[in-house]
C-alpha cells in the first residue's frame, strides 16, 4: 500500500490517547492517526466542518476507532450520525470501549458499529490489539469502494 | 323327448294312424310290384336290343374274320361310335380266339379286354357285358364283345321312385284327410262318454242323463251307463238321509260330552287351586277335628318347627304354654265362632326347639251346618312384626335423646309449611326464645330479612338429600349469629319434614377475619421489603458495576505506562526502581482480575436470561477448549461424563459458573498429585444433579458456606492467587437458574461442588 491507511480516533482520555498512539508506534504501524477529543470535534473533523475544512491537513480516514463513553456528543451518537450520512457510511468503524456491557454491544451493532473491541488494561494488550487491527483491516479487509 | 306310446294315445289319433298305415302299406305293395315289372321289362328290351346290335356287328365282320383282316375288322367296329351306348367292343378269330380288333368309345389304355368266354349276356357294375358267337352259314367265324352302358336302366329307376314318391305323399294327404273325418263317427260319441263319467266322479252328481241316437254297440253301452247312473243316484239319496240323522245324533252327543268335561276341568281346577293354596300359602293351614291336628300344611310345621309325622293327630295342646292358655283360646274362639262363622285371636306358641312366637290364630268351620266335619285353622306368625315394632320403640327413644340432649342447637320442620315442629333444649337456651314462641314460629322467621327469600327458594328444592351451608340466625335479643347447618330429611309425626343441625360459628368467623386480615397485612409488608430489597440490589449492583468500570480506565495508565516504563527504561532505573517497577506491573494485573471478576460478578444481576435448552457436554466442551492449555501444562486430567443431560438454562451463566469452578480447582490444586478433575451428572426427582469433583486441597466444613460469599478467601493472596469473587459469582449464576450450589469436601483429598438445577419445565422461561 503506497499510502498508509489513515485512522481517525475518537478518544476523550489523554493517557488512553497516549497508550493507543505509542502501541501503534511500539508495533512499528506507519498509519497517520489523527485523534479527535469529542463527539462534536469528530464529526466536525468528517463533515470538514469548521477549523476542520482543509482536507490536506485533515484527510478522510480510511478506519474510525470510536470511544463510546464521552462528554456532550457520545460514541453512539457519532456512530448514529456517520451512518445515516451518504459520503461516511462505508467507512468502517470499530467501537474501542472498556465497556463490556451487553446493552452497550447490542445498541452498537444495532446502529451499525462494523467491529467492538475491548480496551486491553496492560500496554502489551493493546500493542497486540493495534497489531490485530491493521492485519485485519488493512491487510486481509477490502473496503467499500472510495474509502 | 317323450316317447311315443300307442297305447297312451288318444283315440282321434289310433284310428287316424290305423286308417293312414293299413292304406301306406296296400300302396308300398302296389307301387313295388309296378316297378318290379317295369324294371324286367326294359331289362329284357336292352338284352335283346344288344344281341342285335352284336349279331349286326358280327355279320359284317364274318369275311374280316374268315381272312383275318385286322384292318377291316377294325373300320367295321369304328362304325359302332354312332350307338352312343357301346363304350367297348372287340373281335376274337375263330382260329386263335386271340382278339383281332378292338374299338373303345372313349380310348383308355388301362382298360384290359377280357378273354373269349362262351356265348353270354351279364350285368356288372353298370354295365352290359356281351360275348356273342359269329356263324357264317352255321359255320364258327369268331365272336365278339360289347360292354354297353346300362345307364338307360338307373335313369328309368330313379324316374321311377321320384313318381311314386309324388304318389305316396298325395295318397297320404288324401287319406289323412278322409280319416280324420271318419274318425268322429267313433270317437265323438266315446269321448263324450268319457267327458260325462269323469264330471261324475267330480262331482258325484248322478242326476244327469245321457242320451245317443244309434242303435249300434255305442247305443248298448249308452243305455246300460244310462241305467247304472240311475241306480246310483238312488242309492246316493238313501244313504244322505241316513247321514243326516247320524249327525244329528253325534252332534248331540258332543255337546253332552263337551259339558261334562268341562265341568269335570272346573271341579279339577278348584281342587288343584285349593291344593297348591293349601300347600303354598306363607301361613301355617291345618285341618282341626276335636282340636286334634288331622291334616296341616308345611308352612304349619316349619312355623312350629315340627315335621309333619310330629303333629299329625296330635292335639293342639302340645303347642301352647300351659292349659290355662290352651282352654283360653279354645274357649274364645270356639265361643266366638258360634256368632260369626269365622274367629280369630292373637297368641303364644312354643316351637319344638323351645323358643315362643307369636301368631294369629283363625279358624273357621268346614261345613257352616255340621260342626262334625271339622275346622279349618290358620295360623299367622307375627314374631317378625313384633320384632320390628319393637326395635322401632327403642330407636324412636334413642334419637329422641340424641335430639333433645345433643349439645348443638337442632331443629324439624315441615318441609311443605315451613313450620317448626320440634326444638331441643339447646337451641330454647342458644337463641333465647321460648319453647311455645318457636312451636308457632317458621323456619324465615329465625332468617335476617336479606336471606328470608333466598332460605326459602332453597328450602323447596331440598328434598331426598343433604344439605350443608353457611347461613346467619337472629336470636331473640336481635344479635345476628353466623351458622353452619346441616339438614336432611326426616319423617316426623307422620309429615315430610327435614331435621337441621345448626353450629355457630360466630366466634371462629371473627377469628378467621381477623387472621386473615393480619395476613394481608403481613403479605403486603414482605412485598414492599422485598420490592426495596430488590431496588437496594440493583442500585448496590450497578453501583459496584460503575466503580470498577471506572477504576479500569486509571488502572490503564497505570498499567499501561508501568509497563512502557519498565520496557523501554529498563536500563536508566537502578535495581531498587526496577524490584519496584515490577511490584507496579504485578499489583495492575491483580487490580485487573479483581475488576474484571466484579464486573462480571455485578453484571450477572443486570443480565437478561436467555433461557433455552443446552447440552452440558457442549458447554464443557467450549469451556474446556480455554483451560486445555493450561491443564496439559500441569499434567491435569480432566473426565466429563458423556451423557451429561440437556437442561434449560442461560448459556452464558453455565459457561461462567463452569468457567469459575474448573479455574478455582485449577487454582487450589496439590502440589504432590496431579490435578483430577471430573464433571458427572445424575437425574433426581427434583431435576438435575452436577457434581464437579476435584482432587485438590480441599476446605474445611466450618467454611463450607463462607466461600460463597463474596471477598471471603481462606488463604492468602501469596500462597494461593485469587480475588474471593469467583464462588460467589458461581452462587449467583446457579440462583439465577433456580438452582442451588454446595460444597462437599475431605481436607487434604479434594472438594465436591454440587449444582441441583430444576427439571426442564419451562423452556421460554424469563427471568424472575
């Protein structure tokens, strides 16, 4: 793949923030990461809305990692509204979560999460999650058309 | 086919078949000898027609013969083709009787000449065979042969036959004709004869006459038929007359005999009626003469219990007590007789076994007019009756003293007036009103004015059967009473009446209400405990659910980051930082087992159950699939029964509490045997038994129930990891599914889990 697959993430907590950038450095992954710290921010990045509207600087992601308890707009939220949108829908968007709750997974998967993952406690956790992510999707997955 | 018999046949036919058959045979005779006579004749013209024609022949050929000119002898026979009757001729020489010339009308090289023969004229087979001798001048020439065909004799025969024939048939048409008329002459008057006596001897009338013209054998036999006739019908008037009078004798005779017959049956059948009456009747009869027993029946004997030879001429004496009672009975009914024709008078008897009965005693005489002849005596036992009658006393008296000293208040009333006709002394005292203000009251007026109506709709339909219910009674003093009767029917003083059994409940209704009252009150306490109970669990669960998912997040940096740092900067710490860094790592992983262990411990209570049948085996199976590695590592054995049944359950909540012991005797195993760990099952009548056995350390009784409980750990954290959440999560699980969870276990030799699950009764069931 000549361009690196690009990976937005939604995530309201700095430490967490730090630990999914550096397992994705600790696994040696190349993908430009841009973060988002809300709900509002994340669909304002998508839409190019507002200090977001220079896609050279923001690109469309190829793979969005959705935290789902934030403050304002949450994650289903943010789900809800890229699928009900025509230019976002197909972009793949896998729930990145501490909550195993079986209300939260239903909901997920109801408004149209593509995958659900578990938030690993330790740093070696999620370097093998970030690992399993970019095999999976980037390597074996084949995304819709434009995305 | 019936065969033909002359002798059956009808006279018409007889005569017309003689008249037919004599003239068929004068005809045959006549017809033959024509035929015979025409036969010879032309016969003879043929004979002598031929001899011509040879001796024509022969002449002619006198000089081919004489000079034995074949040639010439030949021309000449050639002439004969124009007689169309000679099919063959030949010549013979006179010198070697050879045949010298020879000519056939139609040439057949098979037909053989025959040889010279004398003189002779022969029919064979159709034909005429002729040898004629030749003279010339009375001298020898020769001879010669001719066969001529005889065909003219066969056409004039068969002509012949076909007229005579045609004569015959018409002959016999003519005769048929005549006879069938001549016939009548005969028969008719012979038939009529036969017509006339076989009506006679039909209807035997002999009145008619027959008369017949002719004077001939016919007329004879006319006349003395005629005659005979007469005789008979005069015989045939005597004889009725006699007849009649014969009836007449016979007639009155019958009806005499008939009479007496049936006064004979009459008298047969009252005595026979008399007689079985005598020896049926369920009363003892007996013929008395001078009080001595003359003739009794067998129901007198089995009455008095004697056979028949006992009592017979035996006096009357042996049957009663003493004299006294003897003379008494003779004296009254004797006496007594004399007015009425028939007495009788109640006594004792004593039986041959010694025991008294009691009888009425009838007697009446045989002949109204001549005492002389006797008495009939009857005698009735009425031991049975007196019996009864005195049973009837005693119980009489009993229910009367069951009725008036039954310490519950009783009644009788009529059931068609309602009045009350009998109280007893308890309900005079229960309801306060006198003994003469209940005998004019009826059964409404004990009644509230609310079920008045209603006691009396019901009290109509009472009849032939019991009846129990709650009712209320006003008492005098106007206090209502709650009651519970009991009636039925009873014949009472010669009325339809029911008796009723009346039991107040008054004081045990007020029991009961209050109890119950106190119940609901009870009942409505423990559901509104258990409604706050509940709510407390659930907020107590979902806030232990939010407090560990929330410790997750700073556990994560501190995991996390302890983790960067002890990897990546490793080297910059002393040995001092590095011991601690670990100590870091270690407490994390901990702190994450024990969160994930409550959180899996708080969401089994916020789970809804999907309950549905499932195989244990297969629910072993994926579980087991996790731990194999691990028990390959440690040796471990592992042995599930391979009927394990399928129970209706929630699969995740079976694979948590499975998931949870295999990991706990994994965890408390020994140190110097191999683990052994097996899951067995068995069918109760309470639903299912699982029993998960482990070779482990095993844990004393006293903490038996305490490892069900949460944070309750026997051993510490260094010798034996753990967080004390996993049983208690077991408990709730198996809770959860209806069941129940214990421990059976021996220190030192292993722990037994026992899970009783409830039979598969609802499978949609939902959670409670």
């Amino acid at each position: 793949m000549e361009n690196p697959a690009k990976i937005l993430l939604v995530e309201d907590n700095q430490m967490d923030i730090i630990l999914t950038l550096d397992a994705f450095r600790e696994a040696k992954l190349k993908n430009e990461i841009k973060v988002v710290r809300n709900g509002q921010e994340a669909l304002d990045y998508l839409l190019g809305r507002n200090k977001f509207n220079d896609r050279t600087i923001y690109p469309m992601p190829n793979l969005i990692l959705l935290d789902l308890k934030m403050p304002g707009i949450d994650g289903f939220e943010v789900l809800r509204q890229i699928k009900s949108t025509e230019v976002l829908k197909r972009i793949p968007v896998i729930i990145l979560t501490s909550s195993k709750e079986e209300g939260d997974r239903t909901l997920s998967y109801d408004i149209g999460a593509n995958s659900y993952l578990l938030k690993p406690v330790s740093f070696d956790g999620f370097t093998d999650v970030v690992k399993k992510i970019d095999d999976y999707w980037f390597t074996l997955n084949i995304n819709a058309p434009g995305v | 086919m019936k065969r033909f018999v002359f002798k059956n046949q009808a006279i018409k036919t007889k005569l017309v078949l003689i008249i037919m058959s004599t003239s068929f045979i004068a005809v045959i005779a006549a017809l033959i000898t024509y035929i015979s006579f025409d036969m010879a004749g032309i016969k003879n013209d043929l004979k002598k027609n031929a001899l011509l024609n040879a001796e024509l022949v022969g002449q002619y050929s006198v000089a081919p013969l004489l000079f034995g000119y074949s040639d010439e002898a030949r021309d000449i026979l050639s002439k004969l083709y124009s007689i169309p009757d000679i099919q063959d001729a030949c010549l013979y020489s006179a010198l070697s009787s050879e045949i010298i010339a020879s000519y056939q009308k139609t040439p057949d090289k098979s037909f053989v000449f025959p040889s010279l023969q004398n003189e002779s004229i022969i029919f064979s087979k159709g034909y005429l065979h002729i040898y004629h001798v030749i003279t010339f001048k009375e001298k020898y020439c020769g001879a010669i042969y001719l066969k001529i065909s005889a065909i003219a004799l066969k056409d004039r025969f068969q002509k012949n036959l076909l007229v005579s024939g045609i004569i015959i048939f018409l002959l016999f048409l003519i005769v048929y004709f005549i006879s069938s008329r001549l016939q009548k002459l005969i028969s008719v008057p012979i038939l009529k004869l036969a017509e006339v006596s076989e009506n006679l001897s039909i209807s035997q009338d002999f009145s008619n006459r027959l008369y017949y013209s002719g004077n001939d054998e016919i007329g004879i036999l006319y006349q003395q038929f005629d005659n005979l006739m007469f005789q008979i019908s005069q015989r045939q008037i005597e004889r009725d007359i006699a007849e009649a009078k014969l009836n007449t004798t016979n007639e009155q005779l019958h009806i005499e005999l008939t009479e007496r017959k049936q006064r004979e049956e009459e008298l047969k059948q009252s005595e026979g009626t008399i007689r079985s009456l005598f020896a049926a009747a369920p009363v003892g009869i007996g013929i008395l003469k001078d009080r001595k027993q003359t003739s009794i029946n067998s129901y007198w004997c089995k009455i008095l219990g004697y056979t028949e030879e006992n009592l017979l001429g035996k006096s009357t004496r042996m049957l009663y007590e003493n004299d006294n009672e003897w003379n008494r009975i003779g004296e009254v009914l004797y006496t007594d007789l004399k007015g009425k024709g028939i007495s009788s008078v109640e006594s004792r008897m004593i039986r041959s076994d010694g025991t008294l009965i009691y009888v009425i005693l009838t007697i009446a005489p045989i002949q109204q007019d001549n005492p002389s002849s006797g008495y009939l005596g009857i005698i009735h036992d009425i031991t049975g009756r007196k019996k009864a009658e005195e049973a009837l006393r005693i119980s009489e008296e009993r229910y009367r003293f069951l009725f008036e000293q039954n310490p519950v208040p009783m009644l009788i009333y009529d059931r068609n007036t309602f009045k009350l006709l009998a109280i007893n002394e308890v309900f005079i005292n229960h309801y306060g009103y006198s003994s003469d203000e209940l005998l004019s009251m009826s059964l409404p007026d004990l009644y509230p004015p609310e079920e008045k109506e209603r006691i009396v709709e019901l009290a109509k339909t009472l009849q032939s059967r019991a009846y129990v219910g709650e009712w209320h009674h006003i008492r005098k003093d106007g206090s209502v009473i709650t009651i519970i009767v009991t009636s039925n029917d009873l014949e009472y003083m010669g009325r339809e009446c029911r008796i009723a059994v009346i039991i107040d409940i008054t004081d045990r209704k007020k029991a009961e209400e209050e109890i119950q009252k106190l119940n609901q009150t009870l009942e409505y306490n423990v559901a509104e405990r258990t409604a706050q109970l509940v709510s407390i669990n659930k907020e107590l669960e979902s806030f232990s659910y939010s407090i560990s998912h929330d410790l997750r997040a700073p556990l994560r940096a501190i995991f996390g980051f302890s983790q960067i740092l002890s990897r990546r900067h490793r080297e910059s710490l002393n040995e001092e930082g590095r011991q601690y860094m670990d100590y870091i790592v270690e407490a994390s992983v901990r702190m994450e087992q024990l969160i994930n262990d409550l959180l899996n411990y708080s969401r089994l209570g916020r789970k809804s159950l999907d309950m549905r049948p499932l195989s244990l085996n297969k629910i072993i199976d994926t579980v087991y699939a996790d731990f194999k590695q691990r028990l390959e590592e440690i040796q471990a054995r592992f042995a599930v029964d391979n009927d394990l049944p399928v129970i209706s359950g929630d699969e995740s909540l079976l694979r948590q509490i499975f998931t949870n012991l295999i990991e706990n005797a994994i965890t408390y195993r020994r140190n110097d045997v191999p683990l052994e760990i097996g899951i067995h099952s068995e069918t109760v009548s309470e639903g299912y038994l699982l029993k998960i056995v482990d070779n482990g350390i095993g844990i004393p009784r006293e903490y038996w129930e305490k490892i069900f409980k949460i944070f309750q750990r026997l051993h510490s954290e260094e010798a034996y990891p753990g967080t004390g959440i996993g049983l208690a999560t077991v408990k709730k699980a198996v809770s959860l599914l209806n069941g129940t969870v214990w421990v059976d276990s021996v220190v030192g030799q292993g722990s037994t889990f026992i899970i009783s699950l409830p039979p598969n009764k609802n499978q949609n069931g939902k959670p409670s």
